[in-house]
C-alpha cells in the first residue's frame, strides 16, 4: 500500500481556518517569545505555511530585518507572500529543509514549524538548519506527539486506529522524544524543551481539534484504515458529545529551542 501524500491533505483553506483557532494563536506567540526576536534580524521560517508565523515575525523585525519562508508547497508560498503583501522585506519561496536555500551563517533566528515529521533524515535537516544559522542564532523547533493525545469518546479503539493511521504515513513519527539528542549531536547548545498543551472542552467550530477531525479521518480512509462508515461514526460520537457538553480533547505539542 503506498503511503498518501500527508501535505496534500491540507490546502490553504483549511489551514487558514485551524490556524486562527486561539490555541493555535498562543501558540504562535510563545514560539515568537522563546526566541525573543530583536529588529533588525534575519529570520528563516520553515515550513511557512500560509504566512501567519512569518508575518508575525515580520513586524518584530521591521523594515530594518528579513524574513524568508520556505514550504514545498507551492500554494503555501502564494498563501504567505499574500498575506505578507506590503511587507517588502519579507521574501518566500519553495524549499527543501534538507537542502535550504540559504548561504552558510546567514541566519539569526531559524523557525521550523510541524515539518520534521514529514522529513526521513532529520539529522539531515537539523544539521542545515545548523549551517545556516550565524555563531549565537537561535532556532524554534515545534513538533506534535499524537501517541499522548487524551480525548472523550464512545469508540476508544477507533480513535486509536484513526490516530495510528496518521503515524503510519508520516516518515518520522513520534519525534519529539528524539529531538534534543539530536540537535545536541549536530552541535546546538543550550537546548530547552517546553510543552504547549492544545486543550478543547467544547466542540468549538475554530478549534484546534475539530478542525483536526476531518484531515485525520481523510487520512485513515486514504490509508484504508477505516471505512467511511466509521469515519462517520467517529465523527458523530463527537459531535453528539460536543452537543452534550461531554466533550473532551487535549495533545501536547512540543516546543524545542537551541543555540548555535
């Protein structure tokens, strides 16, 4: 069975809509303080996106910095240099975070943001985020483990079959574990981890976890995984929980930072 392609799941539609969700807003805005962003630096965002992270960054850096996003995909870039528009010292572009298109110690501040999952040599990545980054730049790391998502529902061994299937058809799974190995093995110092718990109690339209259930039950299906009936099923449990004021979902994402 071929693995789907995890990026096409996601259009910029879709992420627009989950990436205003106010959890995901704060997100954003502890990533931004972590790295305590001065004007003037040169910013690399990876994994862009559709341009909220790199906007935001942006205005902390003012005309007097710059700031570059990459994504592989090519609507990404679009969505990023839209919502940027006006903002002359903001540049986008298609990319490789094994093979970034930057020139060695050019970068204060890295940011790489739920990509590292989708990427087969991570120590690969990590080590050109470490080339382009100048003696003292900083670097953001942000991952999710869905092996520790908590949430309420009827049919605990569907969610966990659903949930699994995302695992199964992303090249790095289960990351975050892993990551302060390897940015120490490939040189950052001064190595910090932090959780950012996403929580939901209500079946909120713009939360985090409602805009995740129909991209994860795509997934199982392309996956074959699960019939459209379950999938149906699984959704409706939550939504009737969500009616009853019985719902429940929390995961952790996982904030890495490190110095060169």
């Amino acid at each position: 069975m071929n693995k789907p392609d995890q990026k096409s799941l996601n259009t910029p539609e879709s992420l627009n809509r989950a990436y205003i969700a106010p959890e995901i807003v704060r997100q954003r805005q502890r990533i931004i303080e972590s790295l305590d962003i001065q004007a003037g630096e040169q910013i690399l965002d990876i994994g862009c996106g559709t341009g909220f992270l790199t906007c935001d960054m942006a205005i902390a850096v003012g005309h007097q910095g710059s700031v570059l996003g990459i994504d592989p995909d090519t609507r990404m870039v679009e969505s990023t240099l839209k919502r940027c528009r006006g903002m002359d010292y903001v540049r986008a572009r298609s990319g490789d975070v094994c093979k970034l298109p930057a020139a060695d110690d050019c970068c204060d501040v890295v940011t790489c943001t739920q990509v590292l999952l989708y990427v087969a040599e991570v120590k690969t990545a990590i080590r050109e985020m470490h080339r382009v980054l100048n003696a003292g730049g900083r670097i953001a790391i942000l991952e999710t483990d869905w092996r520790g998502v908590v949430m309420c529902g009827n049919y605990p061994e569907l969610s966990r079959t659903i949930i699994d299937a995302w695992d199964n058809t992303v090249a790095s799974p289960n990351l975050p574990p892993k990551l302060p190995s390897l940015l120490r093995s490939q040189g950052f110092k001064a190595v910090k981890s932090e959780a950012i718990p996403l929580l939901n109690t209500s079946y909120a339209a713009n939360s985090f976890s409602v805009n995740s259930i129909d991209w994860l039950i795509k997934n199982a299906y392309r996956s074959n995984a699960i019939s459209k009936q379950e999938g149906k099923k699984w959704r409706d449990d939550l939504l009737k929980l969500g009616e009853n004021g019985a719902y429940f979902f929390c995961l952790n994402r996982f904030l890495f930072t490190a110095v060169k």
